[in-house]
C-alpha cells in the first residue's frame, strides 16, 4: 500500500510541476491560412514557442511548455495582445477573426487572471484618455510628483476593486501591483529627462522627495527586471547619460566594436546593479546587435558575450536560440541531421547529398509567399544550379498528408527531394536549423562535405546567396536586377524591452 501511495505521490508532484500549457478554441470567420502563436513577453528576444494552425471552422487546439508563469503574447493575423498563463493550464479560448485577439473570452484555469488583466487594460485605456500629461510634464516638480502619486493611486484603487471580483492568482496581482510601480517609474525617468534638457544644464538633479519616491517604487528591483520588460528599458533610459560618455570615450577611433561590447564593459564596473539585472540588460542590448547579413565577426564577437558575460543560464539558451533563428547556423559546423520522411514513408537522411552541395528549403503551405513570389525564383535557381548540386524541399506543415498534398502541387516539375520535418514547425530539423513561421521561406547551403556554407536567407534574390553557389558549383549565374526582399510576418518576435527586433514588437501594456 505505501508503495503505491509513494506512487500517487511522486506522479501528483510531477503533474503539479508541470509547465505544459494545454490550449484549445474556435475563432469564428478565421482562414486556414492563419496561424496562432504565443510567445513568452518577459523572455529575452523571445521567440514563439509554439504556432497553431486553424481549420476551416476556426478550431485550433495545441501545447507548449512555458517556460514561467507570467505574460504571454497571443499573435494572429498580424495582430497581438496579451494573456497571463501559468504552467499545468488547460485553457479554451474563443473569438472572432474581426477583433481577435484585441477581444477574446478565455474559459478554464487561466479565467480568473485573464478577466482580471482584460478589466485592468480597459481602465487604463480610459483613465488614460482624461490625463493632460503634457500638462503634468511641463509642471514645476512638486506640481507634477502630486500628479503622479495621485495617478498611481487611482490606477491602485482599481487593481484592487478588480482583485475583489474577479480573484486573480497571486502571481497576477503581484505581476500587476508591480507593472503600476513600473508605469509611474518611466513617467518619472521622462519628466527628469524633460527637465534636464529644458535646463540646459547636464548635471541637473532633481530633488530629494523625488528620488525617494523612485527608491520606493523600485522596492522589487530583480522581480521587476526579470517580469516587466518596460522596467528594463527604464533602466536603460536611466544610465543612458553615463553610458554615452564611457562609449565616446571606449570607441574613439575605433570603427569595428560594436554595442554590445561597449555595454558589456561598461556593466562590469556598476556596483549597484545586481548580476540579475546585468544579465537582462546586456541581453537587451546583444539582441539588437542579432541582425540578418551581420558579420561573421560580429556573431562571435556575440557568441563570446553571450558565453562569457552573462550568467542566467536560461538568457544564453533564448539568445542563442535567437541567433540560429535570425543569423542560421555557424558557417563551417556539419550540418544536423533531423527525423525527415519522403511521401512514400521511407527515412531520409541528408547525409544521402555528401560528395555534392545542396541547398535546403524550408516552407509550409500556409506561408502566403510561396506560390507567387518564392516558387517561380526558386525554379530559375534550380534549372541553372541542378548540374552541380542537390536540392532538399523540406515541408513543416502540420501533417504528413498536407506535405504530400502540398509538395505534389506548388513544386511540381521542380528536381530535388521533397521531404517531410515530422510534426512540422515542432520538428527537430526545425528546432535544429532554427526554423519559424516567421521566416518562412528560407534557405540553407550546404557544402559537399555537408558543412554549413550560408547563413540563413528569406530571399533568393539576394547576391550573396548567388555568390556562395556560384564559388560551390563553379558556375557562373548571369547578373540580374535584385529583387526587393520578402517581407517576414509581423508579429512572430518580441525583443526584452517590447521594442522591434526583426518583426513587429509584442505589446506591453
């Protein structure tokens, strides 16, 4: 009996420690063609953790791990906005395709939060509309900290009101108490900034009473930098002034250091910041320093920053992650093999092109750029290059039968091997080569001893791609006028402060 209780026991604590998120719905009017993701809105330069398809009736259904309890953010259709979740939830969430997902209704476990956190926005929206904040900013200081602190408590007074009849969960209500504190933070950072240009006079301070109400907003330091992604660029806004002195002083007369090694060296000497925040911060900056086409260099200028500056173990791993997403894979690694499967169900390896080059394809069929703009390129490349190198189409739809229909159609007459990434965008040859609905379509060259050779491209047209075939087959492409890069789909990423990086920002209020 004690065995079978210890049983019970351990399977109980398990299921109570579980960050699997279990998601399912309808939005009424939606296409096939779109797609749900959610990403995780503290994260740093996050990325979507997972992206659920619709059938033709709207219904979706789905799970991912999270990776904390917190906020995430719900993309569709170009849209965002954002939910609470926590890990162990089963969620229904209902809407239609007109307003999803600015209006939602969400049923089970995550009820009680959500209802709260979509009363709170509606009365911030409208509490909002009747402030005069220019009027507040262009006060004298006593003027407008009375102003702020009553703005704080009249936005409190209503977390309050609203914790009483909806009943969100700790977390939530702390998540909210603190997002209030941040919110008044940032419109204190603001009106110091107004105020010392106004001067004239860069060493202006403001009053005591006034950095004692910051010391007394900041009373969760970590908590807040590791939650509230505003918090981080209130920071940033903060040592902004000191930080542009130390870098005038660190890259005069240098012309190849880039941000985020400034940054890094200009963090080790802050006393008063705790490693929490360094660690958030310098991720904010690393991640704006990730961009498509960067320098071999400057990725392992990253790479080592990543390595050797910060310390949160879950930060590198995000940050990394978003390098292969954004950069692909570092030139000269094997390329990985993944679980791939031909229309006749036999396995594929890509080892199978060793001794010849091959560019890979990653494409899904509900990526609007594929039949009109991805397809009749992709043709002319292959004609010209077949000669001398392999071509892998590697599908990540949802199922095996949308590949077959799939493949079968839009590549028709096109030579290579059509191949199947099992379980589509959640499939380890996805994950591997950092695959994402946000650059689909995009392209991977391999060399002849099945070493990387490119970096990751959503654009057949660009030279360099042409470049690096030309150098692996010894051909010659003729020269044609570029074509105008495809556009990725808002609304996929979210850098650390809700800032753009790469696609459109998550919200953060």
């Amino acid at each position: 009996m004690k065995k079978y209780l210890l049983l019970f026991i351990i399977t109980a604590f398990v299921m109570s420690c579980s960050k699997k998120v279990e998601v399912k719905g309808k939005i009424a009017g939606s296409s096939p063609l779109e797609r749900i993701e959610f990403v995780e809105a503290s994260g740093v330069a996050t990325l979507p953790l997972v992206n659920i398809g619709l059938d033709k009736n709207g219904n979706f259904a789905g799970s991912f791990d999270a990776p904390k309890d917190g906020m995430y953010v719900i993309n569709y259709a170009g849209r965002q906005n954002l939910i609470y979740l926590e890990g162990g939830q089963k969620l229904n969430i209902s809407g239609n395709s007109m307003t999803f997902p600015n209006e939602f209704v969400v049923t089970g476990d995550a009820k009680k939060n959500n209802d709260f956190l979509q009363a709170s926005q509606k009365f911030l929206g409208e509490y909002g509309s009747k402030i005069n904040i220019q009027q507040l900013m262009s006060g004298d200081e006593k003027t407008f900290l009375k102003g702020a602190q009553k703005i704080e408590a009249d936005i409190n007074k209503n977390v309050d009101e609203l914790a009483k009849k909806n009943n969100p969960g700790k977390g939530m209500l702390e998540w909210k108490k603190n997002d209030v504190k941040v919110t008044i933070l940032n419109l204190l950072a603001n009106y110091e900034m107004a105020q010392r240009q106004m001067s004239g006079n860069p060493s202006f301070k403001v009053s005591k009473a006034f950095k004692d109400y910051e010391t007394k907003l900041e009373e969760n330091k970590d908590l807040m930098v590791k939650t509230i992604p505003l918090y981080r660029q209130y920071l940033l806004v903060k040592m902004s002034p000191d930080f542009q002195k130390f870098a005038e002083a660190k890259t005069k007369g240098k012309t190849d250091i880039i941000t985020s090694e400034v940054f890094a060296q200009f963090l080790k000497d802050k006393k008063d910041i705790s490693q929490t925040a360094k660690d958030y911060l310098l991720a904010f900056v690393v991640a704006q320093d990730i961009h498509p086409g960067a320098p071999a260099k400057n990725t392992e200028k990253i790479k080592k920053i990543i390595d050797t500056d910060i310390t949160d173990g879950g930060i590198k791993a995000d940050l990394g992650k978003m390098q292969i997403a954004i950069n692909g894979l570092k030139v000269g690694e094997v390329a990985p093999e993944g679980s791939l499967v031909k229309a006749d169900g036999k396995s594929y390896q890509l080892s199978e092109n060793k001794g010849k080059p091959y560019m890979l394809f990653f494409y899904a069929s509900w990526n609007p750029y594929i039949s009109e703009a991805t397809v009749p390129v992709l043709k002319e490349v292959v004609n010209f290059y077949k000669s001398k190198m392999n071509f892998v189409f590697v599908n990540v739809d949802d199922t095996k039968d949308q590949f077959v229909k799939t493949s079968s159609a839009l590549l028709k007459g096109i030579p290579g091997t059509n191949v199947y990434g099992e379980k589509g965008l959640e499939s380890d040859i996805a994950k591997k080569y950092g695959v994402y609905g946000f650059k689909l379509p995009c392209f991977i060259v391999v060399d002849k001893d099945g070493k990387i050779a490119s970096r990751s491209f959503v654009n057949l047209g660009e030279q360099e791609v042409v470049t690096i075939l030309d150098k692996l087959t010894g051909l010659s492409a003729p020269k044609v006028e570029q074509q105008q890069p495809m556009q990725m789909q808002p609304g996929m990423m979210v850098d650390p402060s809700g800032q753009p990086v790469n696609p459109q920002p998550a919200p953060t209020k």
